[in-house]
C-alpha cells in the first residue's frame, strides 16, 4: 500500500505533464467507477475545495494556470485544451493494503475532452514505442506509461469524460473496472468513507488491516496493532486546520497512542525550529505543528491543528 502510494504523485505529475495519458475512451453514459470493492485504505485530495477556497483565491491561485502553461509539457495541455486548476475535481489515491503492497488505484474525477487526449495519448503510442505501449481490454485500450526513474509502469485509462483510471497493475485495473458498483467488502471501511466530509481539501481513511504489519518497525508494532481505524483530513478556507480521529482497540491503546503522538510532535517541534531559523519559508509548518494538539477519551485518540491564513500569506507573498 505505502510502496504504490509514494509512487503515485510522481506518475501523476509527470502524466499529466507530458500528455502521454493511458487511456480508453467511454460515453459518459458509463456506469459511474466507484472505489475497488477490496479498498480498505484511501486518501482524497479536493482540488475544488482547495482552488476555490478564500484562501486561495486571496493568494492569487487563477495565476497558476500561466505558470503551468509556462513549465516543460505545458503548452501540450493548452493545446489539448486541458487546465488542471479547472479540469480537475479530486484525486483519490485507494488501496487494498495488507499484504497487498503494490496494488492501489488512482481515480481522477474531472472534465475531460476525451478525444483530445486519446488523440494525443495515440501520437505517443506511435512515437515514443519504448515510452508508451497499448494493451487491449475487451473493447478498450490500456496505455502503459513507462515513467522515468520509476522501476514499474503506469497503467491509465479513461472510464468515462469524467474519470481517468490509473493504476501500477494492469490486472488490478481491469478488475476495478470489471467491479465498478461493487459494494465494498469491509463494512467498517464503508461506514468511515460514507462519514468523510466531502468538503475536506484532503481527506483520510483507513482500517486496521490495510497495514502492512511486515513493513512496519519493530518499536512501532506494537502502536500500530493497537489501532481499529483512522479518519480524517485537512480543511482549507480562510485558514488551514487539520482533524484526525484514530479508534483503537481499547482505552489503554489510546493513551498510549496520544504519548506517542506528544513526542513525536516535541521532536518534530525541536528540528523544525533548527530549520525555520535559516529558512523562514518554513515558519508556517512550525507554527502549524505547533497548533497541534493531541486528545485521548475512551478508545479514541484525536489530533487537532489549526493554521492562520494570514500566516501562510505572509511567508509566501511578504507581509504588508
């Protein structure tokens, strides 16, 4: 799970970038792709909720759009018509964890011109042979993006005008595709995503067994296997604030959860304010970490921040 959701961000950027879409094309009448029914682990990233926030738009976010005209690949995405700040809704990053490490899927919820990108994903297919392959599906065509410095492919496809599958497993692909509707099997998992708050800018859930118990560290298991579940995110609008609530197997696992956490944090606190003296860029995340606060009642462990925007401003455009 961790493996394929460091890998994602790169592929994504650099995919969108270049233009080099795998891709098939639906009619929107296409039964809507929701998450592979054996997701137990996700993580949202709203960018309407960001882009459109007082925040941003105070921060002089529509800007951003000349600014990627301007960066290598950007004038393939004018010419295909596409403006990510406008085009694209949300990223979900969903992943069936457990020892599945290496299985995930990206869904990319937007507006799509569908035949510009497939007229451009195409072109690379047939220029770039060692970049860019296709790979038939029933009736569609997969295109498998070989992303440099990545030591697997990406596997993308279109499922609709609004959706862009993306996934480093061919199979799991196919198969999220082949269940689109599918309840999801963890019910637990189900419950929590149906709680999310669909305003959040980022967004998180997962169960316990969606961690990989053979990756995590000796010290740490022990915390870990405590743990029932987490959700929770990041909201932005006139200021940036953070809530996450973990529910763990007993009232004993929760205290020791949030003792955990407090030190962390303090350790955390000691290396930034090092960082922050001789780069004031990062004062924001200092104070951000320093707004955090950490709670335990029952068997639930809450964490909680809350960042100015007033001081985001300031580090970023110069205080006035």
């Amino acid at each position: 799970m961790f493996k394929f959701w460091r890998f994602t961000p790169v592929a994504i950027v650099l995919a969108l970038a270049i233009g080099s879409f795998a891709i098939s094309y639906a009619q929107e009448s296409a039964p809507k792709v929701q998450l592979p029914a054996d997701t137990q682990a996700l993580i949202r990233f709203n960018f309407r909720a960001m882009i459109d926030s007082p925040l941003a738009k105070k921060m002089g976010i529509e800007k951003a759009s000349e600014v990627i005209k301007s960066v290598p690949g950007g004038e393939i995405l004018a010419e295909m018509g596409f403006d990510p700040l406008k085009d694209i809704d949300s990223i979900t990053i969903a992943a069936p964890g457990g020892g599945d490490m290496e299985k995930g899927l990206i869904i990319v919820a937007g507006k799509f011109k569908a035949e510009k990108l497939v007229a451009k994903a195409n072109e690379e297919a047939k220029n770039n042979k060692d970049k860019v392959k296709t790979h038939k599906a029933g009736d569609k065509t997969i295109f498998e993006v070989i992303i440099p410095e990545q030591q697997v492919p990406m596997f993308m496809m279109i499922a609709s005008n609004s959706t862009i599958l993306a996934s480093t497993q061919k199979d799991y692909l196919e198969k999220a595709l082949a269940n689109a509707g599918s309840k999801l099997a963890n019910k637990d998992f189900s419950s929590l995503v149906e709680k999310l708050d669909p305003n959040l800018a980022i967004s998180m859930v997962a169960v316990s067994s969606a961690f990989p118990s053979k990756a995590i560290p000796e010290p740490a298991k022990a915390i870990i296997e405590g743990i029932d579940s987490i959700g929770g995110g990041i909201g932005v609008d006139k200021d940036v604030t953070l809530s996450v609530n973990v529910f763990t197997k007993d009232e004993d696992s929760a205290k020791k959860l949030k003792e955990t956490m407090d030190q962390g944090m303090a350790q955390a606190l000691g290396f930034l304010g090092l960082m922050a003296a001789q780069q004031k860029e990062l004062t924001p995340v200092l104070e951000f970490v320093k707004s955090m606060k950490t709670s335990s009642k029952a068997k639930m462990m809450s964490l909680e921040g809350k960042l100015p925007g007033k001081m985001i401003e300031d580090a970023i455009l110069g205080s006035k």
